[in-house]
C-alpha cells in the first residue's frame, strides 16, 4: 500500500487477496509511505525501480520499451523455482479528494488497472471499467500523468533537458493545464471534420431527394388517373357480375327441382330392393347356423378326439413322474444325513472365534493404557518448551537494548573520530585557503584594468548588431506577409481542387449507379453489358449517354427531354423487337426504345425559322453535339422545341407560331405542342444529362486546377524558405546581440564582482584565520572526549558478548527440550497407531463370530427344508396313483360320446343344401332392381355435374370480384332495372376503354402519393439539418478560437512564472550562474518549441548538452522543482537521480527539496546515505530469494555508506519470519496431536 499525502494524498496497492503480481513484487506486500521524504534502498537488481514501474503504469504507461519489457504480459510475475507464475497483475492507486483536485464528487479515487496474460486488459475508476482515455482526461493538468513532470526515473535524468524543443513543451504545456484544452481542441478540430463531411454529404442527399421528388410528383398524377379509372372499372365490372350471377343462380333452382324428383324415384326402388335382401339375408342367417351346428358337431367330435389323447398323454405322464419321485425321495435321505455333520464342525469353529476376541480385547485395553500416559508426557514437554521460549524472548529483548547501547556508543566514537578528523582537515585547508587569498588579492587588483578595456569594445559592437537586427526583422515581417498571401492562395486552390475532385467521385458514383432510372432500364443495359450475342448486341446505350451539352444547357435540354433522356437507343430494331414479342413480361418496369435505322435522315426536319423572333434564343438540337449517326435522333427529339428566354416570350411565340412546336425558358418552364404548361419553381440538382455535363467540365477543369495547385504550392514554398532563411537570420542576430550583452552584462559583473572580491578576500582572510584557531581548539577537545567514549563502548561491548553467550546457551535447552518433545510426540504416535490396529483386529474378530453363527442358522434353515421337501416328494407319489386310475376311466366314456356326435353331422348337412335353393332365387331378383337403380344414379349424376359447373362459374366469378376488389358477390344487394339488364354490349364497351386507359398509363406506382407526403417531409427535415450542420460548424469554429486563445493565455503566464522560479532555483542549486528558458517562435507560442540556456558559475554560456553529468542532474531538478512552484504536483517520484552527484551538490539537493514538503511528497530510490539522512521514512528492498523482492523495514544505522542493506538487519528479519513460521508450526502440531 503506497499512500501520499497530505495534499492530495493517494494510495497505492497490489492487491494482496488476490494474489496479484506486478513483476517480481511480493502480491502480499503493501508499501505505507507517509509525509514527507520517502527513501527506498537496496542493492542492484532487488526491484527498487518495480515500484517506480508501477506506478507509472497503474497511471497509463503504454510503452513496453520504459516497462522494461517486450510486451504487455511481461509485467505478470513469471514465477522463480519457488513460487508459480500468476495469470495476472493488477495496481490500484487511491486519492485523498477531499479537496476536490480531481473532477469527481468523492471523496476518494480509486484508480485500478489490470492486465491478464490472454493480453487483455482493463481499468477502473472507482471500482467501475472505464477507458485509458478516461484516465488521462482526469489526471490531465494536475501533473500526474505518465508524461508529466512527476516521475524522473532512472537513467532518464536528463532527457528533459535532451529531448526536442517540442517535446519538451509538452511538460509546460502539462504545468499550465492546458493538455486537457489541447485534447478538447483536437476532439472539436475532429468533430468540425465530422460535420464538414456530413454537410458535403447532405447537400448531395438533398440533391437526390429533390431529383425523386420530381419524379414523385408525375407518378403521383399517374396515380391519381389509375384511382378514377380503376374506381369506375370496379362500379360497371360489379354491375356485370351482379346479372351474370342472377341468370347463373335461376339455371341452378330448374336443376336441383329435377335432381329432387330423380332422388325420389331413386328411393323407392331402394326400398324394394331392401325388402328382397332382408330376405336373402333371414335365409342365408338360417343357412349359417345349420352351417354352424355341422361346425360345432365336427369341432366337438375333434374335441374329443383331443381329450382322448389328453387323457392317454397324462397317464404316461404320471407314470413316469412316479418313478421319478421314488428316486428323489432316495436322494433327499442321503443329503440329510451329510447336513447333520456339517452343523456339528461350525458350531466347534463358532467356540474358537469367541475365544480369540476376549483376548484381544484384553490387548486393547492395554494399548490404550499406554497411549494416555504418552499424552501426558507431551503435555509436560510442551509446558516446560513454552517456558523456555518466554525466557528466551525476554533474554533476547535484553540482547537487543544492550546492542542498541554498545551501538549507540560505537556511534558517539564514530561521530567524535569524524569530528577530530575533520577539524584537523578544516584548519589545514583554512590555512591553506589564507594562502590563497592572499595569492588572490593581488591579481584581483590586475583583472580590473583588464575587464575596464574590454567593456569598451564589447560597447561599440553592441550597438553594430542592434542596428542589423532592426533590418533583419523588417526583412523578415516582409517575407512573412507575402508567405502569409501565398499561403491563402495556395489554401484556395486546395480547396478548389479539393471540391473538383469531390463533385466527379460523387458524380462518377450516381454514373456507376445509374442513379435516377428506372429498373427496367437499367436491367437492359445490365444485359447489353454482359451479353456479347443475341438481341441487346444492338443496344448503344441511353439517349443522356449519346448527347453532349454545355453545363450552362444541360438544365434546358434535360426539361426538353423529359422522360425519353431515359430512352435506350438502337442500332437495329429487328432482334430486340423479336426478343420483346415473347419476353417483355420479364422486365423489371416500363422500358422505351429508339432504333437508329428507323429514323429517316429527313423527318422531322424544321422548315419554320424562329431565330429573328424576339427572345428567342436558337433551336434545342442547336444546343447538342452528338455522332454524325445520332444527328436524325436528335433532330427527331429537339427538331420542334425552341429555347426562348422567358414564359412571356414562350406564350406568345406559341400563340402565332406554326401548330406542333415546344418552347422551353431558361427557368425550366415547358409548353408542349398540345398547349399544356408545365411550370413552377425547380429544385433538380442533378438529372442524367446535367450529370455527365457536370464531369465533363469537372474532368477538364481538374487538369488546370491541378497545374495552378502545383504552382500556388510552389510559390509558397518558396515564400516559406524565404521566410524561414530571414528567421535563421534573426534568429542569427538576435544570439549573437544576446551574447553580446551577456558578454557585456557578465564583464560588468565580473568587474563589480571583482571590487567585491576584493573586498570580500580581504573580510575572507580575517575570517580563515579565525576559523583556523576554531578548528585547532576543535581537534583537541574532540580527541580529549573519544577516549572516555571508547571505555564505555568497551564495556558495553563486553556485556553485549555476555548476554549472547547466556543466548546461546538458552537456545541450546530450548533445542533440547524441543527434541524431547518431537520423541514424545512420536512414541505417542506410534502408540496410537498401534491401538488402532488393535481395535480394527477386535472388529474383525467380532465379524467373524457372528458371520459364524449366521452360517448356523442357516445350515439349521436348510436341514428344516430338506425334510419338508421329502415328506412332500411321498404325499406326490401316493396323488400320482390316483390320477392313474382315474384317467384309464375317462378315456372309456370318451369313445362312447365319439359315435353318437357322428349321427347328428349328418342330419346338418341336408338341411343346408335345402336353404342354398332359396338364397340363389332372390338374388336373382335384387339384380333385376339394383340395374334400374344404377340408370337413375347415372341421370342423377348427369345433373350434378350441370349444376357443379354452374356452381364453379358462380364461384369463379364471385372469386374474381373477390380478388379485385374485395367484393362479396353472394352478400351484395344491387337492384338492377330492366334497362341496366340489358346494356351488357355498352357496358362492356366502357370496361375494355377502361381497361385500355389504364393499360396505356403504363407502369404506376400506386404509392407515389403516400411517398410524395413522405418525400416533403425528409425534404424539409433534410433540409433543417443542413441548416442545423451549418449552425454546430460555425460553433464549432468559435469553440477552437476561444480554446486557442484561453491555451495562449495560461502557456504564456505559466512560462513566465516557472521562467522566474527557474532561474531563481538554477542559482540556489548551483550558488550561482545563469539559466533560461527561451521559445523558439515567439509569434506562434501555441506551437513553438522551448530551449533551455545555461551557464553554471564561472563558466560560459553552453549548451546543455556539454554539460556535466551532476550539472545535467542539478539543472533537471532545478527545472523540475520550477514547475512544481509554479503548478504543485501531490507527489514526485526520483528514481536514483542523485547518482550523478557529489556529496556537496546532495546536500544543497536535499535542502532544497525541504521547501517543497509542504505540498508535495518525495519519494527517492537511491544508494547515496546523504540523501537517506534527509529522509523520514526508509524501506529496504531485497531479494533474498531469486526472482521475488521483498521488502524489509530498515532504520539509518542498518544501511552502509555504499547504500546497501547491513547483513545483520536482514538476518534480524530473517529471524522474526522464522520465529512466526516456526510458531505457526507448532500450534499445527499440536492441533494434530490433539
């Protein structure tokens, strides 16, 4: 468990219960960090940098490579020869929001994040799943993200100061909270994408939905005439139906009167027939039961033939089952007499078992005997154990105090070994610094009238560069304005372009589609496309396809055209008019089709000249090019239709022009030849021939367009170089008058810092003088104490050797009452094993005694039986005497019954011969009237089948009404007078016109007017959402300005603010020197990158580059702490970044981060012990055993000056997991043994 506080505290943890492992960390450990400074120490390669690790990724790290691994799965413990591998890991991180820091209404975060090693993976907020995205956006600003400022990690020291300006401005950007306008700016930059798309996308909705509703309007008038039509069809067809069904209906009454008479007659000669077969059938029930009574006479004389042999088959039987029950009787004696010994052996084996149990009975009991006096004795072991381990624990707390002592002693002689050596080393290096400054003092004196002369030049070629500087950015505002107009024109040709290219795929897309015919259409160019052969060879495409006019015509001609711009065109009309005789039904809707060859080269042509006439702007033909092939299909449909340029013109040249001539406007209005006008405002965007006019322009066009693009483009990129050189000119001049005046501004201080130095040398060698005899008095009084502290930590060390060996010697009686007690323990286990032996060969004993006297008794059982079963075998033998005898009589009566059924069959048979005569008779008479019955059923028949098809007519009819109208005939109630009757010819005439009207209106969509309504209404909805897309891009746009300008604002004054605290911590950090942060363009600050300057003391201004290792580190943390003034973070995580740094550059670290605990809390892996006295808290990391880390508690004493981890402080935690295992054990024992 990780927990930063206090502001805001969080907490981190691998879940333990669920044994989850994140790399080589223990699942069941937690880290508690509190406030203040956190160390974590350890050797190399014991895991310290895992927590690091963690952390980074439970916040969102995505990279593998800064894991240190290869892929996502590598961060689930793998295992070691120990412990298994885990299937997963898992981190959960907490923040304290009590101050509402994050944006959630809780006053606790809980962030978790999981990965299994399928390489799927998942994140919580507050326990619910959310998305890394989710994350970042809550995280954004407060500086704890993953590529935020709060985690430096090893090695990477310095790559704040290596990466790209651009890079680098991310952490800026992260300290001014600006990451989170720049992450919503791109969401609204793509949105404003989004809408864009789907406006170019709608307007070409728009335009289709339009082009339909032309189109629904005209079918919607089809309709409308198909409705009267059919309306009236219906009245005059129900009319006819109506007297067809009367005159069907009085046809069928005559039929079924006469079907009635015929029944009748039918009937009676039933009747008679009837009479004659009761007749035959009395006679044939008589002839059946004499036939019976023979049946019964023959069936009783074989039935007693059966007894007979029944009788003589049961008297062999018993005899023979006589001799066989003597013989069993014979048998069952002798097994009598072997039973009777047998139960004599068990009842003798039956004494012997009882025998055996008393005495291991008597066994037992001394088994068990022995067993409680076993127990008692471990009971007594386990006291006296007990006791000892108390005394040793106290003998071991008293241990611990006196190392704590003689510790505390070593330490004291340790501090005051330091303090003499040190005072001793301070007074020779005061000594030896007083030499030098005095050295000092006299070449201060030469330096100044150096510096003096150099100030001079450096003055004069200031003002040289300030004078080139102010030409160069005039030059430069010049570059960038003609760049700036390059730019726009270069932009408007993009778009230009962009929209050229946009408007042909859409219009190649409808082309591709065929959008805007009609099925049929575009199933015979589907077929003329495919076929090679055969009738639609002929097909040379639509009548659009083969014209070519301007866009500006386009609109005109295509209301000159109408429907027949749909027309398929021929070569030849012979096959496809054959085709279309047998197989016109299987197109898919109404088709029209020209042939070229039936077109004469002289019809149609115009003899009327109209081009003198007022408005009147040319011909229609006039306006089309097209094949020399095509001329008379052109003439043919444009030859009589002129282009005026208004209705007005066009109504009054149609009232004094020759008869059979069109007029269409240029607004789109038509007066067909009959006199009709069709007019009204049109919305049509794209119709077939404005189509391939648009991508015929559009295809030209595209070529310039791209020629223009390629040059705008090239004209801007040289006005950019342009630009950019006078930028690097600038730039050039702006370093150069920048390092003259710090060469100017750092001469003035090197001089003023000499006049200090001078002064400050001379107060410096009063005060090394006086710090001299300091130090002398120091070492002595030092050296005078250190004896005294050697004496006692002498004698405590003696005690400390004392105290061990009582240890010792207590654990060597502890070791042997344990061994007393493991031999107990095991004597009573033997015992108790040897008791249940004994009562497991009682149990067994006592089975066997009564499986013994089970088998007794069932020996006695059998005995019984055997008896009973020879007293029955002699009762069987006397019964089969008996029904020997009886048998022999019976068969006697049996032959006497024998003859006298024989007498009686023959007496039967007569009597049937006699009832046969009379039965032949009869039936000849039923024969005579059952053929009179069959002639009338045939006559019946005959009308039947009249009236069924009269019946069928009435139904087919009724049906067809049915069908076409939902009529009922059967319920309709329509008088018709003797008139209406009688004008079937007339009305039949109406109906075949009706039906030839509806036929010639062709195919109709019985739906256009319920889509027409429909149509409207996505007209209008499309239309508002047009306006509703124009509306949210506008917002849109205003949104990335406001986001753009509120992002300049905070990057702007956060520069400015960690600006001031960087140079002002560079100073502390280094005790001097300069430091900087610079944007590359100042102009563009949304998007400029950001250098770093600087210049440690004494030395010139470098790139940070070439700068040292520890000097590297010092001005990353001086950057870092910057921005953590300015934009505090809670935590700050530094992963061995003082390894770079010596002992003095550590000790001004560590000072400097004590200003920032109020805040924000620290947590340091690290090997240096300066860094480690700084701390508040201290963890150890091992790794005792391979591939797992754990951790141990550690204290400042038990770490080395190298950093590592004392070997006695790990056998000290060593000791305590044992005592708690070993503890664990024995109650485990114990509860066993009980």
């Amino acid at each position: 468990m990780i927990r930063f506080s206090p502001r805001p505290s969080c907490l981190s943890h691998a879940q333990s219960d669920r044994n989850r492992r994140f790399q080589e960390l223990r699942g069941e450990d937690a880290l508690k960090i509190p406030p203040g400074i956190t160390v974590v120490v350890g050797p190399n390669g014991s895991g310290k940098s895992n927590i690091v690790d963690g952390l980074k990724w439970v916040l969102g790290e995505q990279s593998v490579k800064s894991l240190r691994g290869k892929e996502m799965a590598d961060v689930i413990f793998n295992g070691s020869s120990s412990r298994r591998a885990t299937n997963s890991a898992e981190i959960t991180i907490t923040f304290d929001n009590s101050s509402r820091l994050l944006p959630i209404e809780s006053p606790e975060v809980h962030i978790t994040r999981r990965v299994y090693r399928s390489g799927e993976g998942e994140y919580l907020i507050n326990r619910q799943p959310s998305r890394l995205r989710d994350i970042r956006q809550l995280l954004s600003g407060t500086g704890m993200g993953t590529q935020a400022y709060s985690v430096i990690e090893q090695g990477k020291v310095d790559v704040l100061l290596q990466s790209s300006p651009r890079d680098r401005r991310l952490i800026f950007e992260e300290a001014a909270g600006i990451s989170l306008f720049k992450s919503k700016k791109l969401e609204a930059l793509r949105r404003l994408e989004r809408v864009e798309q789907n406006l170019l996308r709608l307007s070409d909705i728009v335009d289709e939905v339009e082009s339909r509703l032309r189109s629904i309007r005209l079918q919607a008038g089809k309709a409308r005439r198909y409705k009267e039509y059919n309306d009236r069809l219906q009245e005059l067809r129900t009319q006819v139906a109506m007297v067809d069904w009367r005159r069907l209906s009085e046809r069928l009454a005559a039929i079924e009167t006469e079907l009635a008479e015929l029944e009748r007659r039918r009937e009676s000669d039933e009747a008679e027939s009837q009479v004659l077969e009761v007749a035959i059938l009395d006679v044939e029930t008589e002839s059946e039961r004499a036939t019976e009574s023979i049946r019964s006479a023959e069936s009783r004389i074989a039935a007693n033939r059966e007894r007979i042999a029944a009788r003589e088959s049961t008297l062999a039987h018993e005899r023979r089952r006589s001799r066989d029950l003597e013989r069993e009787a014979a048998t069952l004696r002798g097994r009598l007499a072997q039973m009777t010994v047998r139960a004599g052996d068990l009842r003798q084996q039956a004494n012997d078992t009882a025998e055996a149990c008393e005495d291991a009975q008597r066994r037992h009991q001394e088994i068990a005997r022995r067993a409680t006096e076993g127990e008692r004795r471990l009971t007594d072991s386990l006291e006296r154990l007990d006791r000892l381990r108390g005394e040793h624990k106290q003998r071991e707390a008293a241990y611990l105090e006196q190392m704590a002592v003689a510790a505390e002693w070593g330490n004291r002689a340790s501090a005051l070994e330091s303090r003499a050596a040190s005072a001793e080393v301070a007074r020779q290096q005061y000594q030896k610094r007083l030499e030098e400054l005095q050295n000092q003092r006299e070449t201060l004196a030469r330096q100044h009238e150096s510096l003096g002369r150099e100030a001079e030049t450096l003055g004069r070629r200031v003002a040289e560069r300030e004078e080139g500087l102010a030409s160069a950015r005039g030059e430069l505002d010049s570059a960038r304005a003609r760049a700036k107009a390059a730019q726009e024109e270069l932009a408007e040709r993009v778009v230009r372009h962009g929209t050229a290219v946009q408007r042909i795929s859409v219009l190649e897309d409808l082309q591709r589609r065929q959008e805007g015919v009609g099925a049929g259409v575009k199933q015979v160019l589907g077929e003329a496309h495919a076929a090679s052969d055969g009738p639609f060879r002929q097909v040379l495409g639509l009548v659009a396809d083969l014209l070519h006019v301007s866009v500006e015509a386009a609109p005109v001609i295509e209301v000159a055209l109408g429907e027949k711009a749909e027309q398929i065109v021929l070569a030849e009309a012979g096959e496809i008019g054959r085709y279309l005789q047998d197989h016109s039904h299987r197109l898919a809707g109404r088709v029209g089709f020209v042939a070229l060859d039936r077109l004469d080269s002289d019809i149609d042509r115009q003899t009327v000249d109209l081009h003198d006439r007022p408005g009147v702007l040319g011909r229609a033909d006039r306006f089309v090019e097209s094949e020399p092939r095509c001329a008379p299909l052109v003439r043919r449909l444009l030859g009589r239709t002129w282009v005026v340029e208004n209705l007005a013109d066009a109504l009054r040249l149609a009232e004094s022009a020759p008869r059979g001539l069109r007029f269409v406007t240029l607004a789109g209005e038509l007066i067909e030849a009959d006199g009709s006008i069709a007019a009204g405002p049109s919305h049509v965007a794209v119709g077939l021939i404005a189509r391939r006019s648009e991508l015929r322009q559009l295809a030209s066009q595209q070529t310039a367009l791209e020629e223009e693009l390629v040059e705008c483009r090239q004209r801007a990129e040289e006005c950019e170089r342009r630009v950019q050189r006078r930028k690097d000119d600038v730039r050039r001049l702006e370093q150069e008058h920048r390092q003259l005046l710090d060469a100017r501004g750092q001469l003035n201080r090197r001089i003023d810092a000499t006049d200090e130095r001078r002064a400050e040398v001379d107060r410096q060698c009063a005060v090394r003088e006086s710090e001299r005899d300091d130090a002398a008095r120091q070492h002595e009084e030092a050296v005078g104490a250190l004896a005294e502290v050697q004496t006692g930590w002498q004698t405590a060390r003696a005690a400390l050797v004392e105290m061990e060996r009582e240890v010792v010697a207590l654990d060597r009686r502890v070791e042997e009452v344990e061994n007393e007690r493991r031999e107990s323990l095991r004597s009573t286990t033997e015992v108790k094993v040897e008791l249940a032996k004994s009562e497991e060969q009682l149990h067994n004993l006592k089975i066997r005694l009564r499986q013994f006297e089970e088998s007794q008794q069932e020996r006695q059982r059998v005995l019984t039986e055997n008896r009973q079963q020879m007293a029955n075998c002699l009762q069987q033998a006397r019964q089969s005497a008996w029904t020997i005898l009886q048998a022999e009589s019976e068969i006697a009566e049996l032959y006497l019954h024998k003859e006298q059924l024989a007498a009686k069959t023959v007496e039967f048979v007569n009597r049937r011969n006699e009832l046969a005569a009379r039965k032949a008779e009869a039936a000849k008479n039923v024969q005579y009237i059952r053929s009179r019955i069959r002639k009338l059923e045939e006559t019946i028949h005959a009308r039947e089948l009249a009236a069924g098809e009269i019946r069928h007519e009435r139904n087919t009819l009724a049906d067809r009404l049915r069908e076409d109208y939902q009529i009922e005939l059967s319920q309709l109630e329509i008088e018709l007078n003797e008139e209406e009757q009688h004008r079937r010819e007339e009305v039949q005439q109406e109906i075949d016109e009706l039906r030839a009207k509806i036929n010639n209106l062709g195919n109709v969509n019985l739906e256009a007017l319920a889509e027409l309504k429909e149509l409207d209404e996505r007209h209008q909805h499309l239309s508002g959402q047009y306006q509703d897309l124009t509306s949210a891009k506008n917002e849109l746009l205003r949104i990335v300005e406001r986001i753009n300008s509120d992002s300049r604002r905070l990057f702007s004054d956060t520069l400015e603010t960690v600006r001031g605290h960087f140079q002002q911590l560079f100073r502390d950090l280094f005790g001097g020197g300069q430091a900087d942060i610079v944007l590359e363009d100042e102009v563009d600050i949304l998007e400029s990158g950001i250098e770093i300057v600087a210049r440690p003391p004494g030395k010139e201004p470098r790139n940070i580059s070439l700068l040292s290792g520890g000097e590297k580190t010092l001005t990353c943390v001086a950057l870092l702490l910057a921005i953590f003034r300015s934009r505090p973070s809670p935590f700050c995580v530094l992963d061995e970044v003082d390894a770079a740094l010596d002992e003095a550059n550590i000790g001004r670290f560590t000072e400097v981060l004590q200003d920032f605990l109020t805040w924000t809390q620290f947590i340091i892996v690290t090997h240096s012990k300066k860094t480690m006295a700084c701390a508040n808290t201290i963890y150890g990391v091992t790794m005792q055993e391979s591939g797992i880390s754990k951790r141990v508690s550690v204290s400042f004493e038990d770490v080395s000056e190298d950093g590592r981890i004392l070997p006695s402080a790990l056998r000290r935690a060593n000791e305590q997991a044992q005592r708690a295992v070993d503890d664990e054990q024995t109650k485990d024992e114990e509860t066993q043994a009980a």
